[in-house]
C-alpha cells in the first residue's frame, strides 16, 4: 500500500510513465487554452479569460463498470472518456480550456495498450481542443480512469437544468438510442472493430455538441439544457426536477436511430433505446415557445428535434400515436440499483 | 456494466447519494471561493478572480492503494483525501477555492462508512475553506476515490520545481517521517483510534501548510518548492532534477520526529522514515543565500529547517556527522515499484 514506502534505489518507473503521456501531448499546445505550466510540477497553472466564468467537472470511466478491456479497443477508451466529461462542458453552453487525466494501470497495460489509449485520447484532445494540463498515476490491478475538464462560459450565459417553464418547446440533438444500439453491435460481433460508421461509432467515438451548445447561448435560445448521458427518460425527470415542472414527449417526434445496422433491430427496441438508452451525450434543451421557431431543423450537420412540451404537471409524460397518454419512467443509467 | 441501462421503474438512488452528499456540505457556503453553481447541473460554475491565475490538480486515494478500510477511520479517510490534494496547492504558494470529489463505493459503504466519511471530509473543507463543487458517484466493489482541487495564486507569483539555483538554501517544514511511523503505529496498536496526538495524528490528519505556502511566496522568499509526499529521497531528487542541479542534505540537520511515540523508534528508524518516508506533506523549499537568514525558525508554531545546500554537481549527497559523503538515492514511493 501506498502507505509503505518502497525503499528501492531503481529509477522511478513511474517518471517513466508520466514522461510517456507528457510525450503523447507535446505537439498539442495548451497555449491558446489558457495553460502557462501543465504536466511535471505539483499543479497545472491556467488561466482564465476575463468575462468568462469557469466550468468545472468530472467523471468516471471504469473498466467493468463503463467499458470492458476485451470488447473495447483502447483507442475508443482512450477517445470516450474524454468526450463524455466535455460532453457536461458542452451542456452548459462552454468551450472545454483543459482536462487533468487520473490514470490508474495494471503493470500488464503499460505498454500497448497504453500507447493506443494514449493515441485515443490525443485524437479527443486535439479534436476538441481541450489539452491535457496534468494529472496522477498508480498502479492498480483493474483500469481506472478519471477525467477533471475545465471549460470556459461568457459570464450570466451559462444553461442550467433549472431554467424550464410550462409551455417551452423540448429539443434534442441527433437521434437517440444509437449508442445503446452499437453497444450490442459491439458485444455481439468483434469482428467489426475496423467498421465505424453508424451505430458503432456512436458508441466507441460519440462527439460532445459543443458547438450546438455555443451557438444555443450566445443567442440565448435556452431556457434548459443538459447533455443525454443516462438515457432520455432519467435525464428528462432530472431537468424537469431541477426546474419544478413537467414534460409531455410526443412518442412520434422522438428521432429514432437510422445509422447503418439500424435495420437489424425492430422500432420497438429502437424506441426503447433512444427512450431508455445511456451514452448518447445528445443535448436534451428547452426553447421559450416564441422563439422555438427559430431553431432549424439542422445545424452544422446535427438534426434538432422537437419532441414535445413542458408541462405544469410534475410528470413526464408519454403521448402515443393514438392520442393515449402514459407515463415516461426513469428507465436510464443508475449505477446504484444495477 | 454502464453501458446496459438497468430499465427499472424505481426512483434512482444515486439522486438519493447526490442528495446525501450535498446535504453535507450545505452549511458550507461557497459564495465566498467564487462558487456560483455546486452540485447537482451538468457541471459546477466558479468565479476565478481577476490579477489571479489557477492552479488545477487531482490526486487518487484508493482502498487498498492508500488507505485500509478495515485500519484506517472513514472520518480520516475523508479529511486525508482532500488534505493531501490541497498540499499541492501549498506547494504552489496557492490558496484552495473549491474541489470536486469523485467517489465509488460498495453497496454497504453507502450507511455508516459514508457518514463518517463525509463527517471527515466536511471537516476538511471547512477548516480549508474549500468548498464542494460538485463530481460524481458510482458503484464498485472497492472503495475509490478522486480529489480535484481549484486553487489560486497571484498572477506572476506561483512557485515551481524547477527554480533552484547552486548555492540556494534547501529548507523543509515541520519533522520529517511521523506519518510513516504513524503509520508504523497506526497498524500495530488499532485501539488507538482515540489518542491522535503526535505520530498518529501526522498519518490520520496531515494539515497542507497553505499559510507557509503563501507567506513564502507572497514574500518572494522561494526559488522552488514543492511538497513532501512520496518522501524527501524521491521528491528533492525531483526538484533537483526539475532545476537542472543537485544538493547536499546535511544528515544531522533533518528534523526527526520527536511527538508522542517517537521514542518507541530507533534514531535509524526515525532518520529512514524522514528520508524516506511518504505522506508527511510538509514543504520543501529553496532560498537563495542572500534571503535564507530572513527565514525564521519558526512560522504559525510551525518548524522550518534548513537541511543543506542546492550544488551544480547533479546528484543528491548526504553529508554525514563524520563528513563522509554518501549519495541519497530515492527510496520513497512509487507505485510502479511495489
């Protein structure tokens, strides 16, 4: 245990290691992020813009418990764990600045599956635009990853779960499900690794909608937001909680996945997916009716729906084809009743 | 695994955690370290301060890595973990503003391990003024835990690793080695759990020395500093290597523990644990010789002690009694090591 010192006089391997991600982001200036010291000392040293208020967040990534070594390729581990966490960054409205990674390894993965969760997390860094400013390491038996972002909002911008009233207009990006739906595309066949369009892509290489989320509050179209990482139908009830109301979801207006393999399963598991499913990192947003007609069917590529309304009835609700109301239940991601 | 969604009807229990958490840190009001959002959004919102910059850091404290659940108290467990990752803001000459706090826990951690957990870590917030910020929570079979701290530090000020020079003074604060033999202590003798005075308190409930940090440097007293916690062999060898130099500790110079128990020890045990011994978090700090005899012997009732000498030669010396010359060789801890 860490709590008894290793009296050896070898070199300290984990220098090594430390210098081994330092050399994986090199090329990657944190200098337009704000960063004036990253990897080597105590702390990393940012800083901030003037007007902007900072955002701060992190998140898990667990082998066995968000991804499986001997289904997902290191790369997408090393990809995912970064633009799930950007994806709260993109939820608020922010521009991701910098991230701190905690990595902790078995011995049995410093080396190649180290080098392409490196490659991974670089793609996402330099994509993203989001440079590594530092972090720890230990040795561990099982993978573990932790990811600290640090993002950017003008000051009084900012979208918060909070802001919904009765009558805005519900939206979300994308189509939904279609990670859920690559998940058993994944465990099914391994042997579609080289294969990422659609579905599969979705799930090991998802995109944080920072640039809807800009475009959302620099004109202060929101009233509510948050990113869709549990599943629509949990998410949903958490923003009409925060915000004291309720929500009714046209079962119809709900996009669907179409992405390749999307034929393979039935509308009612695609439904149940983009009702239920997690890992989407869609944002779900509320629009005051009057300018819900401003928002396009499509920006920079990404479909904008609207599925439904908010209600004053503390309920989400789920309005059928046929006009028959029921009730949407949590039906998402919760780590403590699996 | 996170990525098959439990479709259950029932009222999520990680709202039930998120809850108990926030519930926690309710008294701690955040508004004075620039906290304008805290738990329960997509992501926290914080203020920075103008003529300010940030200092970002994080650090793991895991079950079985760098505490034992079945040794170690829940309530020292939650003061250790944001204790330690405050220190290095200390190190940086910083101020703490916020952090987040990433946990995992077994199912039947959730009841009386997590109160006093929390009790521990509230009580280390407070005295830190560290407010909570937010992070996020899952369920694992071990106990896992990550600290981000958000600090700050004048613009232009901020001490690093790398600024020693030839001919600066090398200090360190406090004794060197109690939380390694408390740690001695702490495994023999579990009926202690009352008594933590001395050595026992330096393992249970290290305190970061953020007045000394930011004395120093708002005095512009440092070339480099950096904070004591994988032990002095490992760390001023860090230093060293950061600054481009070497150093000459003088043996009879480092300060020994002397609190309670410390007498149970041989001076060969006490010498090893202040050499090698992780966990103490005091600091270590250069000088240059101009501005050393400035440094007082004492700051806040805490010791500061000059040990020896930053050379150009670029190696770590140990000068003993007799004058012999040995080389110190790191034989802190590393993870990659053990």
């Amino acid at each position: 245990v860490r709590i008894s010192p290793v009296n050896s006089a070898q070199q300290a391997s984990e220098r090594t290691l430390i210098r081994r991600i330092a050399s994986y982001f090199a090329a990657i200036s944190g200098r337009n992020s704000g960063l004036r010291l990253a990897i080597g000392d105590d702390a990393a040293i940012w800083k901030p813009r003037p007007a902007f208020q900072t955002i701060l967040t992190c998140d898990w990534f667990l082998e066995g418990t968000h991804f499986l070594r001997e289904i997902h390729p290191p790369e997408a581990v090393g990809w995912k764990c970064l633009a799930r966490a950007v994806s709260d960054i993109a939820a608020m409205g922010g521009l991701p600045r910098c991230f701190l990674l905690s990595l902790a390894l078995p011995g049995s993965c410093t080396g190649n599956w180290l080098s392409g969760f490196l490659r991974g997390l670089r793609r996402a860094s330099a994509k993203l635009h989001c440079p590594l400013a530092g972090g720890d390491t230990t040795r561990r038996n099982e993978i573990l990853i932790n990811i600290t972002v640090v993002g950017e909002v003008e000051l009084g911008c900012g979208s918060l779960r909070s802001g919904a009233r009765p009558g805005d207009q519900i939206f979300v990006s994308g189509r939904l499900g279609e990670a859920q739906l690559g998940w058993k595309v994944a465990k099914r066949s391994r042997g579609l690794g080289g294969d990422l369009e659609g579905l599969l892509k979705k799930h090991l290489y998802p995109e944080p909608r920072i640039e809807l989320g800009r475009w959302l509050v620099q004109n202060k179209f929101v009233s509510a937001m948050m990113d869709l990482s549990d599943g629509l139908s949990s998410d949903l009830a958490r923003l009409c909680e925060a915000s004291g109301v309720g929500a009714a979801i046209q079962r119809k207006d709900v996009p669907l996945s179409a992405g390749k393999f999307s034929s393979a399963f039935s509308e009612k598991s695609r439904l149940a997916a983009a009702l239920h499913g997690g890992d989407d990192y869609e944002l779900l947003f509320c629009v005051r009716k009057d300018k819900a007609k401003r928002i396009p069917p499509k920006l920079h590529g990404v479909a904008l729906t609207k599925i439904g309304e908010v209600t004053r009835k503390r309920s989400v609700q789920l309005v059928e084809v046929s006009g028959k109301v029921g009730l949407l239940r949590p039906g998402g991601w919760d780590p403590f009743q699996s």
